[in-house]
C-alpha cells in the first residue's frame, strides 16, 4: 500500500452533521421499526452479559440500531485468539490485553457517540447482580457456562426481567427467549423448565470443538432481532421455542418454549438456589487453558503489587490490569482482587499461585 494512502483524510461532513434522521433512515423505513419504533429505542436499556463472540456481535448490532443505553459486564481481556470472530475487538487491544468490555465501548464510541456504553469489568455473581442489571429492560445472554445462565434466570425470574438465551459453538448456534410472569401477557418457559440440570454428557468448549464466527454471528442476529421486537413493545412476536441451526450441515430444530412448566423448580416453586450463591465453583473459562479466582474481594494497589512481585517474574500493568509472568504461568490480576490464572486448568494449583504470590 502506498504511504499516502495512509495520510488521514480531511471529512466532508461535520460530525455534528450526523443526525439521527441521517443515521437511522433505513431502519425506519422498515415497517417492524418506524418513528415511533426508533424512539422507543433510543430510551431503551439493554444489559449484555459477556463482551466474547457473541457479546461483541451483539452489542454492535445493538448500538448501531440506536438502542440509547447499553450495560457491558465482561470479566476477561481481549486476546489475539479473538480476533478471528469478536468484531469489536483490533491488534492493539489484544497487545493491550484491554478488558473486552472497555474495549469495545471505545469501538462502540466511534461508531455511534449517541449511545450510553457502562462498561463494568466484573464477574457476574449474586452478590452484584442486581446492581449491575436491575436497571435494564432487557437481559442478553452472551456467556460461555450454565452456572452463569442459571444464575440470569433466577434473577431474571424473580425480577420478572425478560432475557434471551444464545449460544455458540462449532457450527452451531442455539437461542431462546426467555419472558417470565409479568413480564409479558403470554409468559414463556424458563431456562430451567427446558433444561432443570446442565446439559450432560462431554462439554464442549471453544478449546475442543472450536468456532465458526458464522455461527456466532447467527445467534446474535437472531437475539438481537428478538431483542429489537421486544424493545418496541412487540412481545407478541417473539419467537416461543428453543431454536437451534447447525451452519454446517444444516441440521435444524425447534422446541416449544409456550407452556412453562409448572413443577419447574424456579418459575414454579421460585426456588432461586443460584441466586442464593449456591455451588458457584471456580470456573475455567471458555477460549484457553486458565482458571479465574474470584473469591477475594479487595481493591489492590498495582504500584505496591508490582513493587512486591518484581523479584519473581515480569511485571507489568496500566490503569485497569496488572499481567505477571513467571514461566509457565501468567497471572492477570484486576482492581477489584479478580485474577485469571493462564497456564492451567488445576483449581488447586491456580488457588495456590494466587495465596503465594498475591496473598490468601
Ligand atoms: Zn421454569
């Protein structure tokens, strides 16, 4: 490429210049969205839960809808192993290591500076759940792990909070829509209706099965347009089933959704044992061999912290993560006392290597 490609352009248009009669023309257009669809979502809230593959798709497609306010609730960092399918995410934040949820709220700020981005780089547990989603409208699951969607569930309904549950891996993608007692007219089954236990047998993760970004952006497209329906006050046409569509070989199901079932533990009995904090286990994450401890809470200092480990490995850290490696571990460790451990997958070994080199 020549260098004076390179060479910044001079814009045409002032930014001010974009308004949002300009921006959002054809999507008011479309007769599902209108003037009055298109207000409603510019006053409108939506928490996504996880800023990976799917979370990134999605809170594009959410924020270039002009959906006013979005709640980002990410844990990790970006990594180069990203980039092949988080669309948020570029070069530098991955040799930033940038926690994904700012990361992408600087990317969203570039594209659309008319929407409200919360970034919260932060686990989703019971003790800050309805702090980080009790002002949403609306619930978008974007995680890897059930112990977390369980977790959306109960909050969501006993809060009678709509949420919608999406998932990717391999080819395939699956989503459902979850809309619990008041939340709508016709309610729906919940997540623990259709599945009162984890799915068994071996779990695949992106570490085994892989990923096509197809797939991902496939369950986003069809959470976001569900999202877009019940956010301009059209619940009665969200989908009522369990949807599943494998990209590779076309396999496709649906299961209904329609009829709660009314010796479900948690929609039924409101029994609300994830909420409770029950059986929270360290978790693995999805992507790469690591463990997170998130069972100290303490705001640490990474100036005295790096002071402390320098003697035993490589410090370095910016304002919102410390990274420390000490061969074959690397330790990244976040403001609030949240580490990820990479190099394994042994609890034991991983909760040892935080009392040891970050304190019990
Ligand atoms: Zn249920």
């Amino acid at each position: 490429m020549p260098e004076s490609s390179l060479q910044p352009v001079a814009p045409l248009i002032p930014s001010t210049a974009i308004s949002n009669e300009d921006r959002y023309s054809r999507q008011i257009l479309f007769s599902g969205i209108g003037a009055s669809g298109q207000q409603k979502l510019a006053s409108a809230h939506v928490a996504i839960i996880g800023v990976g593959a799917t979370g990134a798709a999605t809170a594009s497609l959410l924020a270039r809808a002009g959906v006013g306010s979005l709640t980002l609730i990410d844990r990790d960092f970006v990594e180069p192993s990203n980039l092949q399918r988080q669309v948020l995410f570029d070069e530098a934040d991955a040799l930033e290591s940038l926690p994904k949820a700012e990361a992408a709220r600087r990317k969203i700020a570039l594209f659309n500076s008319g929407v409200v981005v919360h970034a919260r780089i932060a686990d989703l547990v019971p003790a800050n759940i309805a702090e980080l989603l009790g002002s949403a409208d609306l619930i978008l699951d974007a995680t890897d792990n059930f112990e977390t969607r369980y977790l959306i569930n109960d909050y969501a309904v006993q809060q009678s909070k709509p949420w919608v549950y999406a998932a990717a891996i391999g080819a395939y993608a699956a989503t459902m829509n979850i809309l619990p007692g008041s939340a709508s007219p016709d309610p729906t089954a919940c997540l623990a209706c259709i599945f009162p236990k984890p799915p068994t047998g071996p779990v695949e993760t992106c570490d085994t099965s892989g990923i096509l970004a197809t797939a991902v952006n496939l369950a986003a497209s069809i959470q976001v347009t569900e999202a877009l329906k019940f956010l301009t006050g059209q619940s009665n046409l969200m989908r009522r089933s369990l949807l599943s569509f494998d990209l590779w070989t076309n396999e496709r199901s649906e299961i209904s959704t329609r009829q709660p079932n009314p010796d479900c533990i948690v929609c039924g009995q409101r029994v609300f044992s994830h909420l409770a904090g029950e059986g929270r286990p360290h978790i693995t994450l999805c992507g790469r061999n690591s463990v997170q401890i998130h069972e100290h809470h303490r705001p640490v200092d990474f100036a005295a912290m790096r002071d402390r480990l320098s003697p035993h490995g490589q410090v370095r850290f910016n304002n919102l993560l410390l990274r420390f490696e000490r061969a074959p571990h690397t330790l990244t460790l976040f403001a609030d006392g949240r580490a990820i451990i990479q190099g394994t997958t042994d609890v034991t070994l991983a909760r040892s290597l935080y009392a040891r080199f970050i304190g019990s």
